[in-house]
C-alpha cells in the first residue's frame, strides 16, 4: 500500500458554511487560532502559515472562487485546519485510493462534492470531498462489508483504518451530520 493519507471529520456542515463570506471576526480569529496551532503542530514554516492566514482571511471575506488554482493548496490546508477545529470526530488514515476498493473509491475518490467552494491546487492536494447525512448509511454500510472480507481491500487500507473510518461514519450518523473528507496525497 501506497503511503497517501485522508483525514474524515464529523463537522456541522451548517456551521462550516457560514465561515465563508462571513466576515464574522470572531470567526476569522478562530480560524487563524486553528490554522497557527496546525502549523505548529505540522511544523509548517512561517510563510506557510502566513499564506494559509491569508487564504482564510480571504475565505471569511468571500473572496474566493472554486476550482484549480495554482496556489489551491493554501485553501484547502486552510479549510483543513477549520474543519480539524471544529469538527467533533475526526482521523486521519493512511489508504490507497483506488476502483478496486469500492468503499474508499467513494469516500475519498471523487464521488463527493465539495459545496464549500474551496479552490485546490494544480495537483487536486488536498482535495476536498462533502458527504451529506443522508449518504452515511451507505458508506457505513460499504466499510462493514470491506471488513468482512478483508482480503479483497488489505492492499488498500488495513482493518484499524476501517475501524477508524467506521467510528467516524458512526458518529457523524449518530449526531446526523455529514463528513468532509480530505484527500492529502
């Protein structure tokens, strides 16, 4: 298996989607909170950290147009530090992303959408997918099957990141939200 990761958080959707055009301070000021203690705790350099603030403060202004761009990256670890804040369950796994594996392929491979209109960089890193409450059945569903027969995905992802996926899914439906998924490569 291939070492590229993804990070699933439970987060409030509706919450989420006000951040952006907000123009809220507060909101600005938390994000740049959780942006800085990401960056720490990645071991970002300063410029990084400065150019992910920037993309926030541009996000709260409602600024920003979805889509490639070539510095889409700042967006995305951007809203990944919002998300890892606020969310309340996430993880982060390490997964090969492939059509082989149904479950993951859906996941985290292009089946969801991005509603928050983060843009991405020239590589698709990260990307960006949104799942609604009303899909995690499903793909709670598809993870419990990929458990039972492990042979068929162990090339893909190992049995303690589908238990991880799988608790993650289980509180989001619990909590009846959705999950965003990153895809960081």
């Amino acid at each position: 298996m291939g070492s590229k990761y993804i990070r699933i958080c439970s987060v409030d959707e509706e919450r989420i989607r006000q951040a952006f055009g907000s123009s809220d301070r507060k909101v600005l000021n938390a994000w740049l909170r959780a942006i800085r203690k990401r960056g720490k705790a990645t071991q970002n350099s300063e410029e990084a950290i400065e150019a992910e603030e920037e993309a926030a403060e541009e996000m709260v202004a409602g600024n920003v147009l979805a889509g490639e761009r070539e510095d889409g990256d700042r967006y995305g670890a951007a809203f990944l530090a919002l998300c890892e804040a606020w969310s309340d369950d996430s993880e982060v796994v390490e997964c090969a992303i492939a059509p082989e594996c149904p479950p993951l392929e859906r996941l985290a491979g292009g089946e969801g959408s991005n509603p928050f209109g983060v843009p991405n960089g020239p590589y698709g890193i990260p990307t960006v997918y949104y799942h609604e409450p009303s899909e995690i059945t499903e793909l709670r569903l598809a993870f419990a099957a990929a458990r039972s027969s492990p042979a068929e995905v162990e090339r893909y992802i190992v049995p303690d990141s589908i238990a991880a996926i799988e608790r993650v899914l289980g509180h989001a439906q619990q909590a009846d939200r959705g999950v965003i998924v990153f895809y960081l490569g």
